[in-house]
C-alpha cells in the first residue's frame, strides 16, 4: 500500500486514471440511463416510477460507499500514517455528501407517488438523513484541523470522527429489518437478487458508471488538495528564503 | 383510494436533479484541479 504514498507516483497514475473513470463513467452511466428510461419496461406495481431506481440506487450505495472510504482512509491514517490516505479521506466526502443528498432528493421523488408521502421518519429514512449531516460535520472538521497533521490530510480528530461515523452504516443496511419501515427490504444481497432482469441489468450498469464518476471525482479533488499543499509549501520556502 | 399523479412528471424531476446534480459536481471538483494546479504552476515561477 505504502508502494502509492509517494505523491509523484500517485499524480503520474492520477493523470490517466481520471479522465478513464470520468470519460468512461460518463458514458456508461448515459447508457444506463438512457436503457432504464426507455428500453426497461414499466414495473407491475410501480409503473414508471420503477426508472428512478436507476438513480436512486447508485447513488445510495455511493453515498453509504463515500463514508467507508472516508473511514478505511482515516483508519490508514491513523495506523500506518500513510500520507495520501487523510487526503483520500477529505476527497471523498463532499461526492459522498453529493450522493447522499441525490439519494434522499429521488427517494422523495418516489416516495411521493408509490407510497403516498414525500416524506416518513422511518429508520432507513432517517438514518441516511443522519449520515449527510454526518459528512457536514466531516467536511467542516477536516477543514478546520487539517493543518494538525501533514498539512493536506484530514487530521487525526477527522480521521477519529470518520471511524466513529461509519458505525451508522450497518445501520442504514439493516434499518429495513430491523424496524417498521415503508421501504422495502434489500432486493439486492451477497448472491441473490429478486429483481427481475429487466431491471437487474441497467441497475448493475448504472451503478458501475456512477462508481466510475464517484472515482474519477475523488481523484480530480486529491489532486487538486495536492497541488495546493505543493503550491502552499512552495510560497512558504520562498518567504523563509527572503526573510 | 389511489391519486391520479403523472409518474413521468416524478421521473423526469428525479432524472434532472440526479443527472444535474452530478454534472455539477463533476463540473466544480474538475474547476477546483484545474485552478490548484495553475497555482502550483505560478508559484514554480516565482
């Protein structure tokens, strides 16, 4: 792991790795999309709004997706110190905070015509409203520590706070079973799928594209964290050099 | 009893803000590199 730490190396890999996740992401999302919207048939029970499923669904599992990076990376931080992890880190959280919003902004979309409401304070509900102000609270820490650490990563208190945070993930997955809910349970499990494939398929390919993006977006904002520690610590050899 | 709602109407405004909302994001995060790795340039020059 350690073998990527070096940021040189990583901007050399970051330089072909972004427009291929972004280009190919873009495109395979587009296709996706277009393939729900308009070659899927409409579902028995939910008619048409079944196609926002093809939104809703990606960018629930990028939203939950983001703040395991967040987490792994903090956890990278914090034991092996590895220098591009914190960075890692404070990149994913605002395309997870993206995600997590366009997640409960389509979910009321559905909602509103399948079951009636825009809006229930049930555990899946409410818990995946928690983990978007769960990552405002991440980006405004990292923000405000990331100089107690090597200058560019989130910080040690961010790093603690992504960990202690991800504990709301296993709740989000099983909220749906564990309590009453007016979301239904996983159709989706390790091996299994109730969906038809008519369905199944223009969802694994939706997600696959917008993992893409989520990839080639986390990567243009590491990249871009990185040429402003490079560029701060420049101007601040210039000013020791003068003084 | 069950409400006449257009479900288009509900498909196309979860299409627009999904697909919206992330060429936005695409959009600043490539705006943000793009201007950071100007003022690396800059400051090499210094």
């Amino acid at each position: 792991m350690h073998g990527f730490a070096n940021p040189a190396r990583f901007l050399r890999i970051a330089g072909w790795l972004t427009p291929l996740c972004l280009l190919g992401g873009v495109g395979i999302a587009a296709a996706a999309l277009a393939w729900g919207l308009f070659a899927a048939p409409p579902d028995r029970l939910m008619g048409d709004t079944v196609r926002i499923l093809f939104i809703h669904v990606p960018a629930a599992w990028l939203g939950m997706a983001g703040w395991m990076t967040i987490a792994i990376a903090g956890l990278a931080e914090l034991v092996w110190r590895h220098p591009l992890a914190g960075i890692a880190a404070r990149a994913a959280a605002v395309p997870g905070a993206v995600f997590t919003a366009l997640c409960l902004v389509t979910g009321s979309l559905w909602g509103r015509p399948a079951w009636g409401t825009w809006w229930v304070w049930d555990g899946r509900l409410t818990s995946m409203l928690i983990l978007l102000f769960l990552y405002f609270g991440y980006i405004a820490l990292a923000d405000a520590t990331r100089r107690d650490g090597d200058g560019g990563g989130s910080g040690r208190v961010a790093a603690i706070f992504g960990l202690v945070g991800a504990i709301n993930i296993p709740i989000i997955n099983r909220s749906v079973v564990w309590w009453n809910s007016l979301h239904q349970p996983a159709s989706i499990t390790l091996g299994k799928s109730t969906i038809d494939m008519a369905f199944l398929w223009p969802l694994l390919a939706a997600t696959i594209g917008f993992s893409l993006i989520f990839g080639g977006v986390v990567l243009m904002r590491m990249r871009a964290i990185l040429a402003d520690i490079q560029a701060e610590a420049r101007l601040r050899r210039k000013a020791m050099v003068d003084a | 009893m069950r409400e006449a709602l257009d479900e288009w109407a509900f498909v196309t405004a979860a299409y627009v803000v999904g697909v919206g909302g992330t060429a936005l994001m695409i959009a600043w995060s490539w705006l943000a590199m793009r201007r950071a790795e100007k003022r690396r340039e800059r400051s090499r020059e210094l």
